[in-house]
C-alpha cells in the first residue's frame, strides 16, 4: 500500500513540478530546432517569464496544498474548501494583473529581460514571445495549484492524462503556427498558452464531481485564511526568486560582454 502510494503521489507531485518547466522546455526545442539562433535568443531571454509564474504558483500551490490536506485529515471539509478557492481566486488575481502588464507594457519589459531596440530582430521576436505567453498566464499559474489539490481528491489519473494532453497540443501547435501560419515568435508563445487553457479546461471539469473532498467555492472564501497558505508557501517562493534573478542577472551579463 505504501509503495502504491508513493508512486502515485510522486507522478502527481512530478506533473505538478514541471507542468511550467514543460512548456518551456518544448519552445525552446522547436524554437532552436526550426527558427535559428536570434529566435532561440530571444526565446531565452523571456526564461525569467516562467520563472516569475513559478513563484506565484508555487507560493499559493504549496500553501494550499497543507492547508487542504490538514484541514482534510481533522475532518474540516469547509475550511479546506476555504483555503483551496482562496489560493484560486488570489492566484488568478496576480495572473491577471501580469497578463495586463505584459501586455501593456511588452517593450519595457523585454528591455528589462535584455533584448534592445539596437538589435530591432531581437527586441522584437523577444517582444512578440513574450505577448503571445501572457495570454496564458492565467492557466499556467492555476495549474500548478489545482494539480496538488486533484491528487488529494483521488484524480491521479486525470493529472498524468493531462500532462501528456498539454505537452502533445504544444508540440502540433508549435508545428502549425511556425511552419503553416508563419505566426513567427507570437505563435510560439500562444501555442504554449492555448495548451495550457486545455488543460486548465480539463482540470476544472474534474470539480464537477459530487463525491471529491475539496471543492471550489468562491463563496466561502475568507481572507482571513491567506497568512497560513502564504507562510507555508513563502520557502518555496524565495528558492524560485533565486531560480528567476539568476537567468536574468546571467542573460544581461552576457548580452553587455558579448557582441552582436
């Protein structure tokens, strides 16, 4: 029993840890394989991007997860109700807002990742990945909080379908927009956020279950509850900081020593 156990939580835990890294992971192979070196540039440039989303997700989808299953194992079914769909609803409010700054503010921040308008190739394929990946921060980040949360509601199965879901889509979508839609670095990007809306979807089709210890309900939520899921969650946000500030103090070392 244990060793069941073990194995389905570790498959779970894995899909939860590399859901982001994934992603990631598929762009930089197609973009390198197929695009060239600038394209792969200034797809590495934007790697603080996925870091940034690991931070928020892992603060609220640790946080939540002890929470949840505290509150589970002392029979207190509402109050895991309570912390769940906060961690949701403060998660889905911090996607949102950097969804609207990247967006908005696209130039400024690819300049801060290191791509300038002295390298216009650069600057603007950063800038068109960059956009095309801020359409799915919203799933990318409630992913990674619902995944830990399905696996206490006994949806294993549901976790590694999905996984692989995601990770096939990406790929065709990535083969579609660059080599039949010519949709360049912004393809790249929204191939990469349309996968994650699908897995999102799939997820949320899971809490129309009746019998599952934890549900979703925005009605319960109480703020109160925020300092516990944050305090658990704030180790695992400071060692992502430390992941996200060395990509980026790295990318903007070698772009100042090297040349074009």
């Amino acid at each position: 029993m244990l060793h069941k156990l073990f194995w389905d939580s570790f498959w779970v835990m894995l899909a939860s840890e590399l859901s982001v890294a994934v992603s990631k992971l598929i762009d930089s192979l197609m973009v390198s394989n197929f695009m060239g070196t600038e394209m792969f540039a200034a797809q590495s440039l934007v790697s603080p991007f996925f870091g940034l989303i690991a931070i928020a997700s892992g603060l609220m989808a640790t946080g939540a997860q002890v929470v949840v299953s505290k509150s589970i194992v002392k029979g207190h079914f509402q109050e895991a109700d309570h912390a769940f769909s906060l961690a949701l609803l403060v998660g889905l409010i911090i996607a949102a807002a950097t969804s609207v700054v990247c967006i908005l503010f696209s130039d400024f921040i690819s300049a801060i990742f290191g791509a300038t308008r002295e390298e216009p190739i650069l600057f603007t394929a950063t800038k068109a990945y960059l956009t095309g990946l801020s359409l799915g921060t919203i799933p990318l980040i409630l992913n990674v909080i619902l995944t830990p949360v399905l696996q206490i509601n006994g949806d294993r199965n549901r976790v590694k379908f999905t996984m692989f879901l995601v990770a096939g889509f990406n790929i065709l979508l990535n083969t579609l927009t660059i080599f039949v839609f010519k949709l360049g670095m912004f393809g790249v990007g929204l191939s990469t956020s349309i996968a994650e809306w699908c897995g999102m979807l799939v997820y949320l089709l899971h809490f129309r279950k009746q019998n599952i210890m934890c549900h979703i309900r925005m009605s319960s939520v109480r703020f109160r509850t925020i300092k516990g899921v944050l305090m658990v969650g704030l180790p695992k946000a400071t060692y992502r900081i430390c992941n996200t500030l060395r990509p980026l103090l790295i990318n903007r070392w070698v772009m100042f020593l090297s040349t074009s």
